[in-house]
C-alpha cells in the first residue's frame, strides 16, 4: 500500500512542478526538461496503478 501512495503522491508532486516550469514559475527550470517530467510523471502513476491493481512488487519488474 505504501508503494502505491508513493507512486501516486510523486507523480503528482512531478506534474506540478512541470506545471510550474510550463509556466515560468519555477526557479532554475528549463523549459526543455518539461516533457522528461511528463514522462516521469506517467511512469510514476502506472507503477502505483499497476502495485495497486494486484500486481503487488512484481508490477515494478515490468
């Protein structure tokens, strides 16, 4: 369970901060970087969704 709130909370915090950098706000960012944190961002949700939809700590193998 913990797995899967972390996946989650950290792809929330990830497209935030990419929100931020889209928009100029946040400091020291490159714009560049942007699509780097979106993919990061979907890694992260999928492995939370994949641990939480049964797949338990094998899903992180995958």
């Amino acid at each position: 369970m913990c797995i899967v709130l972390s996946g989650l909370k950290l792809a929330v915090i990830m497209e935030s901060i990419r929100k931020r950098t889209l928009a100029g706000q946040q400091l020291g960012a490159d714009t560049s970087l942007a699509d780097g944190m979106a993919m990061a961002t979907d890694a992260l949700a999928e492995m939370g969704l994949a641990v939480a939809g049964g797949g338990g700590i094998a899903a992180l193998g995958r």
